[in-house]
C-alpha cells in the first residue's frame, strides 16, 4: 500500500530517500524543495526537509538588511532636477540599515516644503507609513504647498516596499491593471501646422491613445471683436503671479467674457484636431483663461458637438455651487482637483455631484494612499478619477502604483512626452512606458533607482548639489499640536 508520503514524492519526480544515506537524503530533498516551492505546495512539500531548510526557502525574498520592525529614519536630502525648464525637487530619506526611499516635491515647488519636515520624523520607522503621513500632514496646503509632505509619504512607501519587498501597489491592497494608460499633454501656441504635427506625433509615432490639448483665449489676443474686457485684461498673461494681474486674478472676478466671434475661432481649433484623429480617441482639453462660470457655460455648450473626454478646471476648484452649475448645464463632463490637498475638499465637489471627474494631483493631493481614498470615494459616488502630474520620474511612479491600485481610474498625464532624457533619469527593471501605457513594475517600492549620471547633468543652475546632508534641518523646536 502506498503511504501519502510516497505519493507526494511520486508526484515530484522523487524516489523515496535511503534511509542513513546523507548524499541521496540531501539531494532529493533539495530536488524536493525546489520542486514544491516552484509548485507553489506550501506546508505539506516541507513535511520532509530539515527545518533550516525550509525556513531558507520561506525567508528567502526577505530584506536581509535586518527586520523592517528595526528600521529608523536616519537623514534626509535633496537634489533639484530640471524637468525641461521646470524645477522638481527629489528628496532621498535614509535609513539605519542602507536602504533608502525616494519621493518628490511637486513641480515649481521649493525643496524647502520637504525638509522642513525632517526634524519631525527622524527616529521614526517608515513603515509606519500612516502614522508618519498624520504626523506631517499639517504642513501641507493646497497647491505647492502639499509638495513637501506628499514628497515624504512617497518616499516612505519606496522605503516600506524595499524593506518588505513587494511593490508599493502591494501594499496599498494590489493591482487592478497591468498597464496604467496615459494622455498626453499637447500644448497649444499660435502656429497651427506645428501643433497638428505634435498631435500627429503623439498618435502615429508615439502610440498614445488618449489626448489632451489646451485651446484657451489666449489665442485670441490680438484678434478685434473677440473677448469682452480686454482693454484692462491683457489676456495672454495667464500664467503671471504679480498681485492684481490677469494671471493672479480668480476667474470670476476678472469680467472677461468670450464673443461669438472668439467662439468660433477656438471651435475651429478643436475641430480640426478632431478630424485628425476621429472620434474614437479620446481628446481632454485645459487651460482656457480667466472668466466666470456663466462664459465656462457657454463655452461648454459650443464644444458638445465634438464630445471631449471632459473640460478641466474652467473655474478655480473652490467654487464648488458654481462648478455644479456649469456640471448641469452641459454634456461634455467636467474636472477639477490637481491643486486640492488631502480628501476633504474633494468630498465637497463629489458630495454635491459639482464634477464628473477627480484629478487629483498626487503631488499634492497627499501621496499615494490619500490619493487612493479619494478615487474610493469618488468612485462610492460614481465619479471617476483621472491623474494629473508633470514631474519626474520618481512621482510619476508614483503615480503609477496607485492608479494600478484603484478601480475607478482613467488615465494618467504625461507632461514631459518632448524631453528627450526624461526616461534616462532613472534606471528600471522594467520598460517604463510602451505605446502610451506604463508598465506596473514588480519590482521593490517604486521600482526605480536614479541613474545619478543623468540627474547630474540636468540639475537646477542655482542649487546643483545633489543629495548632501542636511544637518541643519536636523532639529526644529515647535509645539506642533492643534489642540491643548
């Protein structure tokens, strides 16, 4: 009669071993192991093997720098890497035992958003990693301001899947998808044959599937008969910040409206991308200047017969009963939220259905489980998220593991699509982007490492130090407490 013992050593190819003979006893369990552990047979196929053994091959995927429950938090530094011509802070978290996490402050943010937070978290273990995130997230604000501390939460989950080995999708409850897809940002400028070649470009040769495209007044400058106040407004300076400019005035109150004149015009833009690439792709717009809900209104009615994937922050996001109102009155479906920080005031515009679409900004929206829980509660409400970012690599990873982690997920901006070294920036595993999609790596934490040649070369001309120590940050007396 054959013993199950027997089966199971049948069953992997084994002979029973001789009893007292080291050499056959050790090879066919080694033979034993190797075959039950690539079989995925758990506690019946180490029934046989020696406990050393067995523990090796359980423990063998394990961090061997020591126990993750060991680790603490030991500096903090930074380097300033130029993303085409905006500034993207890299911050680098160190460890007691060598391993190290990489995060990033949003781009056009100051370094200083992340440092500031040093003196508040050494000793700490990064796996912690939510303890750590409500310890800091007081620090952060909207817009920028959220850089600093969304810098250190993805830092702490590259350190946390180091430690435990798993990619950071793991641990925010795995992946949905394989591929992340991505739209690509086109910016518009006044040269209309250029733009159709960059948009044939993202298309024939890059292989995106999704497009974005901006179509803003902004082209109309210059043009008699076209916008409503802009004897006062100079309405090209959209992106100027000086106090009480165009550029730094909340749309509602710049009185700006558009003609049926400046309508046309921009319609006759979008049309034409549109016969390029037909109706099956699907084409997002942004960026359309400063004037209130009631003109965003009109806007959104002249561009229904083109059916864009959605119009993008027509008004600041804090307005929320104006946002609704625009979401009401017209079909094409609405966005707002890359300058939102933390879930609370995305539960406003999902709480009144003011938005068919999140985009948050995981820069600055609160890192990469904060962005999570706001693409699960949007999605409770049936809302989906799309992702905003214009950074570097290491955010855009980033970004990535959470979009793999989140049902409701639509798409992820790539804003670096023209620069040539961005890929180059760190080193991979894994391909980073084929044919408009980005590939979930399963590599530890974020699944990059910088490539520190390349980032050498391209760091800011007025702060080019790369990852020194950053002993003065070290201590910083504050009562930080919000309650007594």
């Amino acid at each position: 009669m054959t013993t199950p013992s027997e089966k199971l050593l049948k069953q992997y190819g084994l002979t029973k071993p001789v009893k007292n003979d080291p050499d056959t006893s050790s090879s066919d369990r080694r033979g034993f192991i190797k075959k039950a552990g690539a079989s995925g047979l758990m506690l019946g196929a180490f029934m046989f093997s020696p406990m050393e053994e067995t523990l090796a091959h359980a423990t063998s995927r394990v961090n061997r720098n020591g126990a993750p429950s060991d680790l603490k938090i030991t500096d903090m530094r930074y380097a300033v890497v130029m993303n085409g011509h905006g500034r993207c802070p890299v911050i680098r978290i160190d460890t007691n035992q060598g391993i190290y996490g990489l995060g990033e402050v949003r781009d056009g943010a100051s370094w200083r958003y992340a440092l500031f937070l040093k003196s508040r978290i050494l000793g700490m273990n990064p796996c912690n990693v939510e303890l750590i995130f409500k310890r800091i997230k007081q620090f952060g604000f909207h817009g920028r301001q959220g850089g600093g501390v969304c810098a250190v939460e993805m830092a702490l989950w590259d350190l946390a899947g180091k430690a435990y080995n798993v990619p950071a999708y793991q641990l925010l409850g795995g992946k949905y998808r394989d591929q992340v897809r991505l739209y690509a940002d086109t910016s518009m400028g006044r040269d209309e044959s250029e733009f159709i070649a960059k948009v044939n470009k993202r298309m024939d040769e890059e292989g995106f599937t999704f497009l974005k495209m901006d179509f803003g007044i902004e082209l109309l400058k210059g043009i008699p008969g076209t916008t409503v106040n802009d004897n006062f407004w100079d309405i090209g300076r959209q992106w100027t910040n000086d106090p009480m400019t165009y550029g730094a005035t909340e749309h509602q109150f710049t009185q700006v409206q558009i003609t049926d004149k400046g309508l046309d015009i921009l319609m006759e833009r979008i049309a034409k991308v549109r016969e390029k690439i037909g109706y099956n792709v699907p084409l997002a717009s942004d960026h359309y200047g400063h004037f209130d809900h009631n003109n965003a209104i009109r806007l959104g009615k002249a561009v229904e017969p083109y059916r864009l994937a959605w119009l993008e922050d027509l008004i600041p996001w804090r307005f929320t009963e104006h946002w609704k109102q625009i979401s009401l009155a017209i079909e094409t479906p609405t966005t707002t939220g890359e300058d939102i920080y933390l879930k609370e005031e995305f539960a406003k515009l999902v709480d009144e259905q003011a938005v068919d679409i999140v985009h948050p900004d995981l820069a600055t929206s609160g890192g990469l489980l904060e962005t999570k829980k706001i693409g699960d509660y949007a999605e409770e409400n049936g809302i989906a998220m799309a992702m905003h970012f214009a950074g570097t690599p290491v955010s855009f990873m980033a970004n990535v593991h959470c979009a793999a982690a989140t049902q409701n997920f639509m798409a992820l901006e790539h804003h670096s699509v023209d620069l040539d070294y961005w890929e180059d920036l760190v080193k991979t595993d894994h391909t980073l982007i084929e044919k408009g999609f980005a590939n979930v790596p399963d590599s530890p934490g974020l699944g990059i490492e910088l490539n520190d040649e390349v980032v050498k070369e391209h760091l800011d001309s007025e702060n080019d130090q790369y990852f020194k120590p950053t002993p003065e940050w070290d201590v910083d007396r504050s009562w930080d407490r919000l309650w007594s």
